[in-house]
C-alpha cells in the first residue's frame, strides 16, 4: 500500500508544472496572435481605437503611435511567455 501512495506521489510530483507551462503556451500565442493582426492590418489605427480617451502619459501620442506600441507590446511579451 505505502508503494502505491508512494508511486502515486512520483507521478504527481512529475506533473506538477504541467498546467502552469500550458497555460502559459495558450495565453502567449493568443497575444502574439492579436499583436500580430494588429501589426498587419497597417500602422493606422482604425476609428474605434482613435475615438479612445488614453490615459495621461498615452494621451498625448497620437492614436497610430498607440496602436502600434499595443501591437509591438503584444508580440513581443506574448513571445517571451512562451519562451
């Protein structure tokens, strides 16, 4: 009995990290995936993201500027939770 709990307890042990690294895999190629229709549907950002109000630092760059940095941002960090 005390080697199966124990057989139980190795298995568990080795699979302990798995449901961390596959979520980490889903939610960083779904911010790669957005970044990237961002990035290739053009450097203009569309009206609906132009009519945002940005808070104070984001304010005061233009709306393209903004849509860009957002889809830069969504790549590049999406790609490192996957790394």
């Amino acid at each position: 009995m005390n080697s199966l709990l124990s057989l139980r307890g190795k298995a568990l042990e080795a699979f302990d990290g798995v449901g961390l690294v596959l979520l980490r895999l889903w939610a960083g190629q779904e911010f790669v995936l957005a970044g990237y229709t961002k990035l290739s549907s053009g450097i203009h950002a569309p009206e609906w993201f132009a009519g945002l109000s940005f808070p104070f630092p984001l304010g005061f760059l233009p709306a393209d500027v903004n849509w860009l940095a957002a889809g830069l941002g969504e790549v590049v960090l999406g790609s490192a939770l996957v790394l």
